[in-house]
C-alpha cells in the first residue's frame, strides 16, 4: 500500500528552494503535443534542464494524471470533482503544484547523486549541448586527476543544475461557455479564462502558451492576476509566450498585452503547416521570410513593446523593472537536422527552436501506446495527412491509421455516425441547440445528415455535403487515449494521434539521450535519406494546400477567390526568390539540391493556375 504524506509541507521543503531556471540549459524546448502526449513530460525531462509545455485542454484527463502521479509518488490525493466548485481551474492548479514539487525533489536527489557512469547528475551534464559553458566547466572536472581537485569542483557543480520550466499551453479557440440549468455562467468560468486562473493561481515560476490566435477577453483576463506582473525585484512569476505564425500577429497581440501592463516574453514562430495538430496557414507566407523579417526588426519591435509596457505599469501603478524586459524569439515546426537547427539559431539569431513530433518516438518522454508507437515507426507520406477531422473548421495533421480513425469509419459504416461526445470541449455550434454541441457529436450528425436528406439538390452535391460532416472526429478526448492506454487508465479507449508531416523522417524507437544527442549533432536519427531541408517541405505542403483550396473552390463555384489565390500565388513567388538568396549560405552540395527542388515546385505552381500571378521563374544553379 503506497505511504501517503502531506503534500503541502513537502512542497515547503522542495518547491521553495530555487530549481527551476530562469534561462534554460538548453536550446531547445518541446512543444505541446496533444493533450495527453506530453502532459507529464516535464517529469522526465525537467530535472535535466529540458523545458517543456503541456496542454490544459482536457482537465478531467489532468485530474486523472494527478491521481495517478499521487498514488505512484505517495502524496496524498483528494478528488476535484465536477461537484466542487471552480473545479476546471482547481484541477490545473493542483496538477501543476504536484507536478513542480515532484520535480523539484527529482532535482534534489539528482543533486544528491554521485558523479559516476550512470548515475543522474552525470547524465544531466552529458546531454547539455557541447558549446555550454556549463557542459566545458563538467568536463574540466572530469579532466582532473587529482583528487581533492576533483571533490571540489564536483561540489561546486552540484549547486549548478535547474529544472527546465514547466510550460502550459492554451489554444485561445477552446473557450467554452459553461452551462448550468440551460444557462450560461459567467464568462470567467469559461474554459480558457478557467485554465488560465488555475495556471495563474499555482505556486510556480513558468510560462504560458497562447495559440490559436489572439482571444480579447482571454488576454484582457490575464491583467486581473499580480503573478503577470513584475515583484519588487522585476521579475516575472508567470511569463507569457505567444505562439505565431508571422510578424504582423506578433506585433498586432504583443502591442493589445503590452497596453494592459503585460509582456511577452517570447514569441514563439511556427510554420503555418508543417506543424502537428491544428495547422493555421498563412496566405503563402514561407517561413525563411517571416524569420528573416523578425531578424530585421527586432530591436524596433520590443523598443516599441516596451515603451507601451511601461507606460501601462507606471499608469495601473504596478512595479516598474530597472532592467528593460527581454523579448526571446524562437521557431518550431519541421526541424530534422541538426544542422537545420544550428542554421536557426546562427543565421536567424533564434533564441531557441522547438522539437516535438520526434519526440513521439521516445516512450520515456511521450505517452504513446505501444500499438501506436508501432503504427508511427511505419508511418508513410500516405498515413500522415492534413485532414479537417477537427470540429474548429482548422486543418488538423493526422495519423490516418490511428483507432479513432478507425472507429469514425466503423460508426458510418453502421449508419451511427458521430461520437457519444464524452467531454465536450469542443462544443461550438448552436444551430439546431440552445446549448452548443459539437459537430463531431452524434446529435449534431443526426440532426445534420436529415436536414441534408431533405435538400433539394444533386446526389452528387449532397454526398460532398454528407462527408463534409462525417469526416469530423472526436479529437478533444481521442487525444488523451495514447497517455490514457499507456497508463493503464483505461482500456477502452480509441487514440488518435496529432503527429506532424516530419514524423515519416523517423522510424526509430530512440531514448531521450538519443533525440537529445540528434539534436545537437552527436549521432543521427533520420531514417530517410531523401529528405529534403525543412524550407523545402514546409513549400511542398504548402503547394499541396495551394491545389487543394483550388479545388475547393472550384467545387462551390466561388467567384471572389481569384484575388486571394494571385496573393496566395505572389507570396509564395516571394519566399521562392528569397530563398534563392538564402541558398548562397548552404553548401555547394546542398545548394544545388536546395535549388534543383525549388525549381521543380515552381513548375508544379505554374501548372495549377497558370492564370494566377503570371509565371514563376526558375533559377540557375551556380
């Protein structure tokens, strides 16, 4: 029987000492990963200095976590039901609480541990980068033969190790209106300011992700908590991180929080659609333009950031830092190599590069069942594809072999299509409810295929419409199955799996030393000698959303969509004459494959729409 202990004087002992880091150890992050994938990753990778972020999507899988995470540690566990009251924000809360002690005390007995093969504080300083000062100053210390020599300087290491952050994430979308008696509650009670409280009201030093766009009321909400504002020392004990997907949002959300007395500490670039999860495309933007234009602009954008910033501070009569707040900039989505990333980080002057799909093949890392673990290993460009299974209306990155696929199509081929909807965080459309309900639901479904049967129109039309609508799965609790199966939490369970494009470039189960290792240079992972620079894949994609949008169109007779198609058309014409530029830093090797491949897509532009933008032109290889 586990031997349960207070849980609140233990964080005494652990969470107030000063583990977590300020500036991380290493140069990379790993990103949300669904809801379930990553949710306890900080237990295994942030006591090495690793920061990572969690979803807080699906608080009833959070409050499973907890009790799993509890009884597995000895801590005490008292359930937050639907009962309680404010129980979404109290459940985040308490996860996060639990999940910094434990950390905290990982990093203690890591600490504690000796300086020896195997052992914990050796491995933290094996798997920082090889240009840290901190790895340098390890390996004088293994340097040293003489004894006493070495005992010392090992002592002073020890007081050297901090946790990486433990990071949430918040898709600004999912802000569903809570109901009671058929009446909505306040709007603070909504599913993203709920998260939000929870996230602001833990004991923590972190950050917090907003995706998805920008949401007024969720940011407006975030001024009401003095933990996003600096302390007497200037320091920040909830950051904010916004994710974008280029310049103008950037400086559109971080002028709206700037002017509220908010700072951003870093914006967080990811490619449009080489991404996993819900992809928000740009109109043809490419990602090597949209660095280059944070790269030109970045000291005029936070001096412009920081005058609102302070200008609000002194005006709410909050402290004000000494020191001018930092702004990182950092970039995710479809890195493969290191070379890839170090081209990041010395080129574009990245502060830091996210690696998440990859790390869907490291079990110590990820929570992935081990059937899908498998089905990843063998994934090919065909089981990987850029579907709308989502509820939002976004592009979503699927794994078209997972068991939720398979149960959606098993429900229609029983003429029961829909899910039972089991929680509901999706829940958006009220066409034929009061109450919202969600369009991957079975009431939605039902209600939609009969108003669809009585339609007068073309079989042809109304069958497009038919699987329009039952294409839509149930992701905001398919998502948690992997973690859910892995756990033992359940059995009967059918995951879907939100894995990026670049999962086909790994087919191997690796530890994290080895991604850690990939990641740095020491050894590779790729499994595909084909592939191709990550500027050229994310292009690829983007031509085949081109086509597709085309198509779609062209289906449902839109007149106005030749105007945005020629801006679709001229933007990518831009990122391809930009990266002709950019292809003078590579090597003459991959230059000519860099150049080659930029020419083939052009061609494959041209022959879309040749109405479109004029001809694009071809280059030279030099």
């Amino acid at each position: 029987m586990a031997y349960f202990i207070d849980f609140r004087s233990l964080y005494r002992i652990y969470g107030n000492m000063k583990v977590f880091n300020e500036k991380s150890s290493h140069s990379f992050h790993i990103p949300v990963l669904g809801t379930g994938f990553s949710l306890d990753t900080p237990l295994h990778v942030a006591r090495y200095g690793i920061s990572s972020v969690i979803s807080l999507a699906d608080d009833v899988l959070i409050e499973d976590l907890r009790k799993y995470h509890c009884n597995k540690n000895g801590l005490s566990y008292k359930e937050i039901s639907d009962r309680d009251e404010d129980p979404r924000a109290k459940r985040v809360t308490a996860y996060l609480n639990m999940l910094e002690y434990l950390v905290a005390k990982q990093l203690q007995e890591l600490k504690a541990s000796e300086f020896c093969e195997g052992s914990e504080i050796t491995r933290y300083f094996d798997l920082l980068p090889d240009n840290s000062p901190l790895k340098k100053e390890y390996q004088q210390m293994m340097s040293v033969e003489d004894p006493i020599e070495k005992t010392e300087r090992q002592e002073i290491l020890r007081q050297k190790p901090v946790a990486g952050s433990i990071d949430v994430n918040i898709m600004t979308k999912l802000n569903r209106a809570i109901y009671k008696d058929g009446e909505a509650l306040p709007i603070e009670f909504n599913d993203a300011l709920s998260a939000l409280r929870g996230f602001a009201l833990s004991d923590g030093y972190s950050s917090i992700v907003f995706s998805a766009g920008m949401n007024r009321h969720l940011y407006s909400y975030a001024a009401d908590f003095d933990s996003f504002y600096p302390d007497s020392s200037g320091r920040l004990k909830k950051k904010i991180i916004l994710k974008v997907s280029d310049y103008r949002s950037a400086m559109i959300q971080g002028r709206f929080l700037a002017k509220k007395g908010l700072w951003v500490s870093e914006y967080r670039i990811e490619s449009g659609l080489n991404c996993g999860g819900h992809a928000f495309a740009t109109e043809g933007v490419l990602m090597g333009t949209i660095l280059e234009e944070f790269k030109n602009n970045k000291e005029e954008f936070v001096a412009m950031l920081r005058k609102a910033y302070i200008s609000a501070l002194e005006k709410n009569k909050k402290t004000v830092p000494s020191t001018p707040p930092e702004v990182q900039i950092t970039m995710q989505g479809g890195i493969g190599t290191a070379e890839e990333n170090e081209f990041l980080h010395q080129y574009y002057k990245v502060d830091g590069t996210g690696w998440g799909t990859p790390f869907l093949l490291v079990p110590e890392v990820t929570n992935v069942d081990e059937t899908h673990l498998k089905k990843l290993q063998v994934a090919t460009t065909n089981d990987v594809h850029l579907s709308d299974r989502s509820p939002l209306g976004v592009p979503f990155w699927s794994l078209r072999t997972s068991e939720s696929e398979a149960m959606r199509k098993k429900r229609i081929e029983k003429k029961k299509p829909g899910s039972p909807c089991p929680k509901g965080f999706l829940v958006s459309n009220s066409e034929f409810t009061k109450v919202p309900i969600c369009t991957a639901s079975r009431i939605f479904q039902k209600k939609k295929l009969r108003q669809l049967h009585e339609l007068e129109t073309s079989d042809e039309q109304r069958m497009a419409k038919v699987t329009q609508v039952v294409h839509k799965a149930c992701i905001c609790n398919d998502l948690g199955g992997g973690a859910q199966l892995k756990l033992g939490l359940r059995k009967d369970v059918t995951p879907s799996v939100c894995c990026g494009p670049n999962i086909v470039n790994f087919s191997k189960v690796a530890t994290l030393d080895e991604m850690v290792g990939h990641i740095y240079g020491r050894l590779s992972l790729l499994t595909n000698p084909e592939r191709s620079h990550m500027f050229i894949n994310e292009l690829a994609i983007y031509v085949d959303y081109f086509k597709e949008e085309i198509q779609k169109a062209s289906e449902q007779f839109i007149d106005h969509s030749v105007k945005c198609f020629d801006e679709f058309k001229k933007n990518l014409h831009d990122g391809i004459e930009y990266y002709r530029t950019l292809a003078e830093q590579f090597s003459s090797e991959q230059q000519e494959k860099f150049v080659s491949e930029l020419d083939k897509l052009c061609e494959e532009i041209n022959n879309i729409f040749p109405g479109v933008s004029g001809k694009l032109s071809l280059g030279t290889t030099s």
